[in-house]
C-alpha cells in the first residue's frame, strides 16, 4: 500500500482537499444553501483528478527523480510499481473524477479541473518544468484550481471571488515554490531543472517573493472588504498574510538553504491558516 500511496502523492491530495473544501465553503456562506452529496461528489470528483495529474507527473518525472534525493526513491524509480501499473491508475482515475465532476457536480467544476489537469501534467511536466524559468508561474494555475473547483461546485458561476481566490493561490504557490527552490536548492541544481532563485541573487528571489505575497494581500483585502462578511474572519486573513510578508524581509542568518526552508513552513502555516478562515465564514 505505501508505494501506492507515494504514487500519487497523498500528501499532495490531502492538502488540496483543504482549499476545496475552503473554497465550498466560502460560496456556501454567500449562497446559504448547504449541499452535502455536491460536496461529497466535489472532493470524490477532484481527488481523482488530483490523482491522476500527480501519477503522470511520477511518470513524466521518472527519469529525473533518480537524481534527487528526495525523489529516487519514488516507487516508479526504484521498480515498486510498473510503468504500466501507473499508466492505468491515471487513466482510470481521470475517467473517475472528470465523470463525478462533469455528470454529478455541474460543467464549470469540469471545465476548471480540466484547465488545472491540462497545465499542470501537459505544459508544466512535459514542457516548462525542464525548459524555462517560467516554469513556476505556469504551474501555479493548477496550483490555483482547487479553491476554483469547490467554490464554483455550489455557486455555478465565475465572479470576484473567483479572481480573488485564483489570485491569492497562484501568488501563494509561486513564493512557496521559490521557498522550496532555495530550501532544496542541491537536488535542483543536481537535475539542472532551471529553477528562478537558482540563477538570480537571493536581493532579488526575496524582493520577486514580497512582490507576489504583496499580490496575495491586495487580493485577500478585496475579499475581506466586498465579499466576507463580519470584522474578525476577514482581518484574521488580512493579518495571516501580512506577517507572512514581514517574515520575508528578515535577512540570511545561517543560509540561503534555511531561510527557504522557514519560509516553506511559513507558507504552509499561511494557507492553512487563510483556508480555515475561509472555511469559519460558513459558520
């Protein structure tokens, strides 16, 4: 069961179940009518999605996994699982989720997955990943889908909280990929995957950082001002990213390796922290 489970990242899938399950929520306390089995089929739908991108990203990546030391000992390197035993499990979990989504939630939750599933296994994995610096902003747009795909499961439209949400965490998803570029700057270097902080001064990742969390602060003010409701929930976000960008102006005590590292845990206290408060102004 384990190399199943490192197959198709569980890690990865759990924690995007909680901007889906953020983003449901936010649109159930605008909409005020709670759908328990549309959210049920919206986390069965994307989970199966979320699956199969992560397996074609194990496939597509197989050749380069062997050279960094977190990766080579995934299950498709070291000969657990079979190319085609993975093949099959991410054919068959897109057929799952993208019926669940299309049939039993409505087309627009299909059509976002879809746009996330194409970008992050097709352009990002199979192009910009290993070709351009520009790889970290292309694969933020999958980054942003879930939050996307569960808001509009309920609401069934695009609005400004749509924008605001893709906003908040396609900049989140770029500064925390620049964290873990410096964080784990050896095994990237290792692959000569042309990551940005790789090849630019760390002034200038940590100036390219602020100017994204900056983004993700003027996005989450438009959120809190026009479309939560209440005092507390919306200054709590306001707040959470705000120290989040304080924090990234701090200099280097040690290394370049960890101040990347405390600014990954960082940005994963930030969105838990942003999807939790999403998910009390159901409440």
């Amino acid at each position: 069961m384990r190399p199943y489970l490192k197959l198709i990242k569980h890690g990865i899938i759990l924690g995007n179940l909680m901007p889906v399950l953020a983003g449901f929520l936010l649109a159930y306390g605008a909409v005020g009518q709670w759908q328990g089995m549309r959210l049920l089929y919206t986390l069965i739908g994307i989970t199966g999605v979320m699956i199969s991108a992560t397996v074609w990203n194990n496939i597509i990546d197989r050749d380069i996994d062997r050279h960094m030391a977190r990766t080579k000992n995934r299950p498709l390197v070291n000969g657990e699982i079979s190319l085609e035993m993975a093949v099959a499990i991410a054919v068959i979990a897109s057929l799952v989720g993208f019926s669940v989504l299309y049939g039993w939630v409505n087309p627009l939750s299909g059509h976002l997955a879809m746009i996330g599933f194409v970008d992050y296994v097709i352009l990002y994995s199979l192009f910009f990943k290993r070709n351009s610096r520009l790889s970290i902003v292309v694969g933020s747009i999958s980054g942003a889908v879930p939050p996307l795909v569960g808001y509009v499961a309920l609401k069934g439209q695009l609005d400004m909280t749509v924008v605001c949400l893709f906003i908040i965490f396609s900049t989140w998803q770029i500064a925390h990929s620049y964290a873990i570029a410096l964080y784990r700057k050896a095994d990237y270097l290792a692959t000569k995957i042309p990551m940005p902080p790789l090849f630019i001064t760390f002034e200038r990742t940590q100036m390219r950082m602020l100017a994204y969390v900056s983004a993700m602060i003027l996005a989450v003010l438009y959120l809190a001002a026009f479309e939560v409701r209440g005092f507390w929930l919306p200054s709590a976000m306001v707040i959470t990213v705000a120290a989040w960008w304080i924090s990234l102006q701090r200099p280097i005590h040690k290394s370049e390796e960890a101040w990347g590292k405390q600014q990954f845990l960082n940005s994963l206290w930030v969105i838990m922290a942003l999807c939790l408060w999403m998910m009390l102004t159901a409440l």
